[in-house]
C-alpha cells in the first residue's frame, strides 16, 4: 500500500467496503441456515487489497456443496460389533448434542448421544407411536436395526455467481463504476484547483521613494 496515495488508499477502501456490502446482502439472503446467516462476516484485508466473506463452521462447506449418500460406520469395539447410526431429531431443541440449541463450529465440539440419552429417546419414540404422532428421533436403520445410507443432499451454493449470489457481478460492476467516476471528477477538480493556483498573476508590490 506503500505507493498509493492517501486518496487512493481512500478510493480502495471505499471500494472494497461497499463490494462486501453488496456481497454481504446477497449471501445473507441467499443462506437457508439461520445459524449460518447470523455468524457471516465480512472480512477486509486492506494490505492485500482483498476482502472476504467469512462462515467460521466446518460444516459449511457441506451445506454449500451439498454430499453424496453417506453411511454411519462401525467402530471397533473388543469382544463385540459397536455399530453407529447416523441420528436427527425433528425438532433441533430436543437434540442433546447441540449447544445451546446450536450447531457446532469447530468439529472438535462435536458431541454422541450417550446410551442413557439414546435409549431415553427410543423410549419417547414409543411414546409418540402409540400417541399417533411423529418420532421426536429419527435413527436411520432398517428393521433388524442395520444402519441405513442417508440420502443424497442437494448443494445450497449461496457463495456461488451461479446461485446464490448471481447477481453480484453485475451489481459490483454497477457499483464500482459509480465509485471511480466519482473518484476521476474529484481527481480533475483536485487538478484544476491546482492549475488555477498556479497560474494566478502575481502582482509585485510596488513602492513608492519620497
């Protein structure tokens, strides 16, 4: 940034800003997770003349892209077969893992049912069978309780020009094309200040001997 000027700097600044202003807007929009919208930040790196938007949970990426099917694996366990299954509730307010009713970011504050929670929640399962009503728990498996592939889930692409956020080339063209008009008229003001002062007539002063 050494060889700009201050009103360049100023210029850059006024730039980048506003571009994650208006990318900000769109991917706030355009982002199905409530949790995920309220923890997007818009980061700016004026030494490199960059900016960024910013999810700081691992399983955004999931979320944007989207996955293939996937399946709950075994894990070894001496003596006997351990099986895992891929687990969900209905409402997230009654899922044990979360904190404080959200989702992780970091995958190392991933949290497993315990065995007392997931026998308790087998047990309101029944509950609500024999009430008519939908299982608070849903554990993929099949009747002799083998762990079943979830299924394929579709990508969101909010970061995407071709989702999400498929109107930001145009709106940042819109923008910063109104940003360095106004920049070149201040700078042609600016020189013709400066040629006027120049060029004024500079009267001597004169003097007069008695």
């Amino acid at each position: 940034m050494a060889e700009l000027s201050l009103k360049d700097q100023d210029f850059l600044r006024t730039i980048l800003e506003g571009l994650g202003e208006v990318a900000y807007a769109q991917a706030f929009a355009a982002i199905p997770s409530q949790q995920l919208r309220q923890a997007l930040t818009f980061e700016l790196f004026l030494d490199r003349q960059m900016g960024r938007l910013f999810l700081p949970h691992y399983w955004a990426i999931y979320y944007h892209d989207g996955t293939g099917p996937f399946k709950a694996r075994e894990t070894p366990h001496p003596g006997r077969r351990r099986v895992r299954y891929i687990v969900y509730f209905r409402n997230k307010a009654d899922d044990p893992r979360l904190i404080a009713g959200l989702y992780p970011e970091r995958f190392s504050q991933t949290r497993q049912l315990t065995k007392e929670q997931f026998y308790f929640w087998l047990n309101r399962n029944k509950l609500a069978r024999r009430q008519g009503i939908d299982a608070p728990m849903v554990v993929l498996r099949d009747k002799n309780w083998e762990p079943l592939w979830h299924r394929e889930r579709p990508g969101t692409f909010f970061f995407s020009n071709s989702g999400g956020m498929r109107s930001f080339p145009e709106a940042a063209k819109a923008f910063i094309k109104e940003q360095a008009t106004l920049h070149i008229l201040d700078s042609i003001k600016d020189i013709r200040e400066i040629k006027l002062t120049a060029t004024m007539p500079i009267k001597a002063p004169s003097l007069s001997l008695k």
